[in-house]
C-alpha cells in the first residue's frame, strides 16, 4: 500500500535512469577513443613526413655543395660527398647501436669504416628506411635521390606495418633532383 506523503523515486525509475546515464558515458568514452586514435595517427604521419623531408633536406645541402660527381663516392648502403659520409641499413628500426641503425651522418672517409657515437643519427627513432636510391645521371652534374621511409609496428619487431590496417602507421616517399655545383 502507497502512502500519499512518501518521496523517492521507485526502483524502475532508477533503474531507467541508471541505463541512459550508461548508454551516454558509453557514447563519450566511444568518442574519446576515436579521438584519441585519430590524434595518434596524426602524431605517426608528422613524424614520418617530418623525417623524409629532414632526410632529403640534409641530403641535398651537402649534395649540391659539393662540386661534381668526382666528390662523390655511391655505394649500396653509403654516400660520401663533399667530406660527409652518410651510411644506411635498409628496413632496420631503432634504437640506434653501431651495429643498428637507419641512416647515420658523420665525416668518416670510408665507407667500411663502423658506425660509432660520433655519428649524427638522422632519422626519428620510430621511423625506419624502405628505400633510399641516390642516382647521377649520364653528365654527372646532376643527382636524384629518392627515399621511402614508414613507421615500425608496435609489436617492437622491425616489419614494416601496413598503413591500411594500423593505426600506428605511415610512409612517405620523397624525390628530388640535385644540382652539383660546377
């Protein structure tokens, strides 16, 4: 039997209004997570286009300073060119070691020569090269280089990731035509 005066709220009442409360912070923690990925994708997309441009930025500033292709020394995996050597792994990811490395900059004469701490490391620590291709056409005056770098994979391994399925994932392919000072 009801009273007249009893105030409150009956247990269907606070059942539905536990429910709407729950379907609504689901709804809101759903849309921080989308925001949440989508903020990272943009983290991983910087890093890696920021990267590629630093790379052929550097690239080209030594290239085209230095005076032609008799400067030049182009080996698989190296560069040296007006005094700077440039050595590079293909595919390796980060942390840099002198045994693992992405690309390293340094004035070492010699191509064979290790990788060590003097060396300046290029290259964000999550970012690895899939292609890097330094090319002088038939005069020698003139050099193209072409780079693809990408994010790793969050498992730490050093396969390359597939920027359709993960979210963690990008690459960035750059050409550029250089110059050599006559």
């Amino acid at each position: 039997m009801k009273r007249a005066n009893q105030a409150g709220f009956t247990l269907i009442e606070l059942l539905l209004a536990t429910a709407l409360f729950s379907f609504v912070l689901l709804f809101l923690v759903a849309g921080f997570v989308q925001i949440n990925q989508a903020y990272n994708k943009g983290i991983t997309v910087k890093r890696v286009h920021e990267s590629a441009r630093l790379l052929v930025s550097d690239l080209t500033r030594t290239m085209s300073s230095t005076s032609s292709t008799n400067g030049l020394q182009i080996n698989s995996g190296c560069l040296i060119a007006g005094g700077v050597r440039y050595k590079w792994n293909i595919g390796l990811i980060t942390p840099y070691t002198a045994a693992q490395y992405s690309i390293a900059r340094d004035t070492k004469p010699n191509c064979g020569d290790a990788v060590d701490g003097s060396s300046q490391y290029l290259l964000d620590p999550k970012v690895m090269i899939h292609s890097l291709s330094i090319v002088p056409d038939a005069s020698g005056q003139v050099i193209r280089i072409s780079t693809e770098l990408g994010s790793n994979t969050d498992d730490g391994s050093n396969n390359p990731c597939d920027p359709i399925t993960d979210n963690y994932c990008d690459r960035a392919s750059l050409t550029t035509v250089v110059t050599l000072r006559t």
